[in-house]
C-alpha cells in the first residue's frame, strides 16, 4: 500500500523526492540506506540528515527531476539523503541529493511493511557557465541597486535566492546547468517589471530518446539455445537531432539502455536475475522466468539519459497477443502494454479553453448554466474538450486562488451547476478538462491562516523559506525562527504547499478522487512545482480514461515518464511568435519540432500545439490576423493535440476580455472550424507522421514572401504505430503549405498534387510548362 512507487532515474547533482504512496498521517515512516556507489559519502544504514532540509543553491543544482520541495534551501547542505521538512520525528518523505553515478538502493519501513526504492543515477550532466549582463542594460539606475536577483526555472522561478555579483561594469551570475538554451531573468531588488531578460547557451548535446519494441523469439527458431520461448525487448535508441551551433546530437554510437525492473512487482532476487539478461540494448528472458506481471522501465544513456519508456508484461492467464507499446509481434500467452495509455478520446483532440468569468459576454455574468447554454456554439465548431480555468471557490476572478477545493465558486453556480453541465458536454460529444491548481493555495485558504496562526496540526501545510530571500514587503507571521512562506517569483497571495507533509499528500489525493469520477481530464497548473512521485502516483491512481495535461515551462520531456500524457509545446509557441513577429523564417517550425527532440521528446503527438493562451497577450493583437490565420493552421496540421483559447477564432485582442459574441470576427470563427473540420476528417492529420524533407522540400514560392512560407507532409504511419488502432495506415499523404504573409503567395508543387482540401477544394494550376502552382492564402492541404 505504502510502496514509494517504480525506480527513478537522476544525474549526479539532480535531486529527487522520495515518499511513500497511500500515505497514512498518523503512520511511522523510516527511510535507510541499503546500498550506494562506493565513490558516494551515503554508506549502507545511513538514514537522512535531520540537519540538512534542502540541496545547495539550485543556481548550481539545475535538473530535470529536482522538485519544488527541494528548493530554497541553505546553501552549505550537503548531505546525499536529506530529511523531511516538516516538524515530525520520523521522515516520511527524504530527498536524496546523488554525490556520485551509481544505483542507490534505499528502504521504506512503513506501516504495512518493508519497501524497496532503486534510484539509478546518472553522471553529471552539468557544466560551467558564466551570464554577463552590462550594467546598463538594466532598466534602473546603477546607483538605485542594492541586489540583482538571477530568476530562471533553475531555482524554480524564486527571487533573491541566487545573486549575480558585481564585476566592474556587469552583473555576473556564475551557474552549473546542462546543456541547452536556457531563458533567465535578471531581477533588480525583486522588482521584476525591471527585469533584463536573456539566454544562457551552454553548449553540449540534447538527450537521447527511446522507444520499446517487443517480440516472442520461439524455442525452435535456429539461433535459439534451447531455453523454451523468450520475451525479447528491444530499446530503439535515437540521438538528440543537431539544431544549432550551441547544441549538438552527440554521438550516436555511444548511446545505450539500462532496463530496470519495477520492485514492486517481484523479489530482488528475481528483480536482479531479470534485469542480469540485459545486453545492451536488448532484454531477452524466457517466458517461465517472468512473474504473471511485471513493468520493466527503459532509460537511454549516452552524455545524457533521457526519458525512460515503461512497459507492463502478462503472461499466463493475464497475458493475450496484444502488443500496445511495440511494432513488434507478441505471440502466445504475452501481452506487453503501456501501464499508463493515453485515454483513446485523447489521443488527438481539439482542445477549447476558456477564462471562465469572460466567456458570457460583456453584459451578463458567467456561470455554470451561461456556459451550458453556450456548448451549442463549441459543438458548432468541433470541439473534442473543453479546458474550464478553475472553477472551485477563490476569490480572485482567474481562480488560481483556490480557497475550498471541494466546493465550487458562488459566482459560478453550484455543484450540480457544474455537473450538469459537464453532462451536457457528454451529451454534445464534448469532454471537460478541470483546471488543477494544487502547487499552493490562496493565503485566504483556511489552511494557509491556521498555519499562520500556529495551529500545530497546520504546522507542516506549507514550505517556509529563509526571510531575508522574501521580496513581497508582506509582514508574515513569524513562524520556525521567522521564516517566511515560500513562493514564486512574486506571487505572495499564493504560498506553495508542502509536498514533503504525508498529511499534505493525502489532501491533495483525496481532491484528485474527489473531481475524477467528476470531469475527463486535468490540466495541472504550476505542474513544474509539484514533486515527480507525485504525479506518477496520480497517473497510476486516476482512471484510465482520465486525461493529464501539463503545464511544464519550460518544455521538459520528464512529465512524460508515466505522469503525463500531453504536454504544453512552448518551442512551438515561442516560435510560432517569433514568426509572427518576423524574427524568424516560417522554416523555423521544423527548428521547433527539432527542439522538442534534442529536449527528449520521443512522440510529436504528446504536444498541445497553441498560438495563445489565458496568461500570454493576443497573438491577434501582436501580429495580426494573416499571421494569426496561418499560425492557428500550424497547430491543426501538426501531430499533436491544437487548442483554441476562447476568443481566438472571435477576433479578441485582450487577453481575458469578454468573448466577442455579438461584434466578433464571424470569418475567423469560420476559419477556425473549418480547420477543426478537416482535422476530424483526415485521419492522417490526427495520427500520421511528419515529413519537412521529400515533396515537401520541392515546394518552390514562385510569387510572394519565402521567408513566410513553409510546407511539410503528413504522412500515414506504418501498420502497429499508433496505439488503440486510431487511424492506423488510414489516409493518404497530405502536403500542407503555410503562408504567415499578408499576401497571398503562390507556390509551385509536385506534379503529383492534384487538389486543395482547405477551403473549397478546388484543383492546381499548371502553368505552360505544366507545372502545379497554387495560391495559398494561409493555409493549402494538398492531396
């Protein structure tokens, strides 16, 4: 019940949270060492530090796997397993801060029993780095400067907890990050209307990515030793794609995979005999071998690991032919399938959002029975899900103040408000996507208040931080020495929760059960805050239909590894604004596919593609409608799931202003549908692959502006590549062609080519020649 869950994967340097599942408040929990590499300063029978609460300063600790529990910290801590921060004696949830590579083996005495945790680490990914900033540069006056804070989402977003210093005329921040671009902010006095912002480029290679195929080698083939029949996993390895001068492929002869056997589902002695079959990049182990079920994981390695792959094998009565995960085929009595499918509904749908409190208009208010009224007009445009921002008791109008997760706001309507209308989006075809604010609360919440107040049960509710880092000016209860809450960037209001309180987590759990049998889906906010073992209990607790969305910035490939099924794609936003803006050529969203790649991401169609959402300006308003046209067309034709931001296909130009019902841009809306419709109707736009080379690389613009236009072919997949049977091998290759212009362009394409499906359908030119043009005005679906 209480086992912490599948092992993890780290680099040295890369904290990680480690917790028991289910957790008990009033249970006792113990965690000790068991085994650690022998270069480490952990030995076996080590428990945590109780001394030692938080890893060094995250300016120098950057990874992929820290968490929000293990920031701001005291900067001389450096002990490898690290306690609670909570005021319990026992330690509950630990921290292990990995000093050298390795597999660190640790228990969990819990009240049902003893657990193993493996955490395979990795060496250190990091590297030296210098950000110079000239003085002048920054919008204050030198003298004005008492201290300028480095503010990136490698000390997760916090103020005054990492200082540049003063280098005669520059502020320099020395860092240890991996290798990439990375976006950061110098902050004068924590006044971040005030920031410089820049990038960090520190050169290396991206991380490599995996996917598993499996198959059943028989008894009786030639090269079989006579060992009976044998599960075969094979871990298809492919480098990071080159994108730029800073950031390189690596070398694709040094990657490799390490298969890790979950503990839970068998002994060590067993975990141990499974994992010794492993060569290279296979795992071959007869079938009487395996236990009746058992998940093996998958990491690839070479510079840099990347996301690990995990597959669930049945064999027996519980196994079948089915091979969800793999090209490969599985015969006999073996099934071999993704533990944590993305729900079938959610494989590729269009997304709607809505700001909730804007969505009646400018004259009546919003509610639960508005928004019913209104799902008409969203079945009218053929939307799949509708993404409500928070709906639950706050009392700010965006809602991300939550006050009572269990009940709905006032102003809104009740819950039965809220489920009928959830009903009527069943009833339309239409799933609900609830917006999960769980990384902190308002500090109206009763909890934040009792806590504040010194109520001893509320005592371990929320992190406290060292009060000389506050910038908030706020007078906060003095609290453990006079600590102050801890938040992000500025955001006082909204102090972050504590996920190393078992009593914490059990909250928090029981508000996901609370909501699942409610609504489809999660959009979790703040997802960047919440610890990994969190979210992977969450995956593995809410029902398999249930969608996980997650809003990750930057763009981080880690959410994947059994947490969530889709993700926010800001390299596509970024670039599809810095298009619009005509900072880069329409070419630069192959770049951005290619980024998503060197970050780790194996599979384009985890992506929600969008131009614009409830925190970032109008693209509309930015860069006009011709590129709004053609950058909403980007989303639909590639893999992936688009969203629409109510008020996109309406011609809004404020960014949570009322939805422009009776003045708006019906063309647009028509736009916008009419995409949608075509999307619905191809399969191979839903679910084929993408191709930036072949037809695509002949389209030549013959009149208008090159460097706004860019084409790519959507290509069918090959038989037993997408998941569910959705669309496999269906329809035929499409080229699409995009124009960011506010003229049309006309460009000339492959002979083959014979008609446009955008719009209304009509066939190519040919010139004298006989050449195929076409005109494309924003958007061309060539078949």
């Amino acid at each position: 019940m209480h086992e912490p869950g599948p092992p993890r994967t780290t680099s040295v340097g890369e904290p990680v949270e480690l917790a028991p599942r289910s957790p008990d408040p009033d249970g006792t929990y113990r965690w000790t060492a068991r085994d650690a590499p022998a270069e480490s300063d952990l030995s076996p029978g080590d428990g945590p530090d109780p001394n030692a609460t938080g890893p060094p300063s995250s300016a120098t600790a950057a990874g992929s796997d820290s968490s929000a529990t293990d920031a701001a910290a005291p900067a001389d801590s450096t002990a490898v397993l690290r306690a609670s921060e909570t005021s319990r004696d026992d330690d509950p949830v630990v921290h292990l801060d990995p000093d050298a590579p390795g597999t660190y083996v640790l228990a969990l005495d819990a009240p049902d029993g003893t657990h193993r945790q493996r955490v395979r680490v990795f060496p250190d990914e990091r590297r030296e780095a210098e950000i110079r900033v000239p003085v002048d540069d920054l919008s204050v006056e030198d003298g004005e400067v008492d201290r300028v804070s480095l503010l990136w989402p490698h000390n997760e977003n916090r103020l005054a907890l990492d200082r540049a210093e003063r280098d005669g005329d520059e502020w320099v921040a020395s860092v240890r990050v991996p290798p990439g671009s990375h976006g950061f902010g110098f902050v004068p006095d924590g006044d971040r209307s005030a920031a410089y912002h820049g990038e960090c480029e520190v050169p290396g290679p991206g991380r490599p990515r995996l996917s598993l195929d499996a198959t059943v080698v028989e008894a009786d083939e030639p090269d079989d030793p006579a060992e009976g029949d044998r599960l075969r996993l094979t871990a298809v390895v492919d480098p990071a794609p080159a994108i730029d001068d800073v950031e390189r492929g690596g070398d694709p002869d040094a990657l490799d995979a390490t298969f890790l056997v979950d503990d839970r589902d068998a002994d060590p002695e067993t975990v141990a005999a499974i994992e010794s079959r492993a060569d290279g990049r296979t795992l071959t182990v007869p079938l009487d071998e395996l236990p009746d079920s058992v998940r093996v994981r998958a990491v690839p390695h070479g510079e840099r690991y990347g996301a690990a792959e995990t597959v669930r094998i049945e064999t027996g009565e519980g196994g079948g032919s089915d091979a969800e995960v793999s090209s490969g085929d599985v015969g006999g009595s073996v099934a071999v399938t993704d533990p944590n499918p993305t729900p079938e509904w959610a494989e590729s749908p269009t997304i709607y959002e809505v700001f909730v409190r804007s969505f009646a208009g400018d004259t009546l208010p919003t509610t639960f029975a508005e928004i019913e009224r209104r799902v008409e007009y969203l079945e009218h445009l053929g939307v799949d899900a509708l993404w409500l921002t928070p709906v639950l008791a706050s009392p700010t109008e965006h809602g991300y103040h939550v006050t009572d997760y269990y009940d709905t706001a006032s102003d809104l309507g009740s819950r039965e408000a809220f489920a009928s209308l959830v009903d009527a989006c069943h009833d339309a075809g239409i799933r609900v996507v609830f917006d999960l604010v769980i990384n902190h609360t308002s500090r109206d919440h009763p909890a934040f208040q009792l806590h504040s107040a010194g109520v001893d049960a509320y005592a371990d509710h929320y992190r406290r931080t060292d009060a000389a880092a506050d910038v908030t000016g706020i007078d906060w209860a003095e609290l453990d020495g006079g600590a102050a809450p801890d938040y992000y960037f500025e955001w006082g209001r909204i102090p972050n929760l504590n996920y190393d309180s078992p009593t914490v987590r059990e909250w928090l759990l029981d508000v996901i059960d609370e909501w699942a049998g409610v609504v489809d889906g999660f959009r979790a906010d703040v997802a960047w805050g919440v610890p990994h073992g969190f979210w992977k209990e969450v995956a593995d607790r809410v029902p398999e239909d249930v969608l996980l969305l997650d809003e990750t910035l930057p763009h981080d490939p880690f959410y994947g590894e059994r947490e969530f099924h889709r993700h926010y794609d800001t390299s596509l936003y970024e670039a599809l604004r810095a298009i619009g803006a005509g900072d880069e050529p329409a070419d630069a969203i192959e770049t951005a596919l290619a980024r998503g790649e060197w970050l780790g991401f194996d599979d384009p169609a985890s992506q929600m593609r969008y131009v614009e959402n409830h925190d970032e300006d109008r693209y509309l308003a930015e860069y006009g409608r011709d590129a709004l046209r053609a950058a909403a067309a980007v989303t639909f034709t590639l893999p992936g799931a688009p969203m629409i931001y109510a008020g996109q296909e309406r011609g809004n130009e404020t960014y949570r202003g009322p939805i422009r019902w009776h003045d708006g841009d019906n063309a647009l809306t028509e736009f916008h549908r009419e995409l949608a419709a075509l999307r619905a109707a191809e399969p191979v736009l839903r679910t084929g692959a993408i191709d930036f080379d072949g037809r695509a690389a002949d389209v030549r613009v013959v009149e208008g502006d090159a460097e706004r236009v860019t084409a790519y072919e959507r290509t069918p997949p090959e038989e037993g590549e997408v998941d569910g049977g959705v669309g496999a091998a269906d329809g035929d290759p499409l080229l699409v062609v995009v124009n960011f212009a506010e003229e049309p362009a006309t460009v000339a394409v492959p002979e083959e080519v014979e008609a446009d499906l955008f719009g209304d359908g009509s066939a190519t030119e040919r010139d004298g020649d006989g050449e195929a043009r076409v005109a494309v005005d924003a958007v061309a679906v060539l078949r």
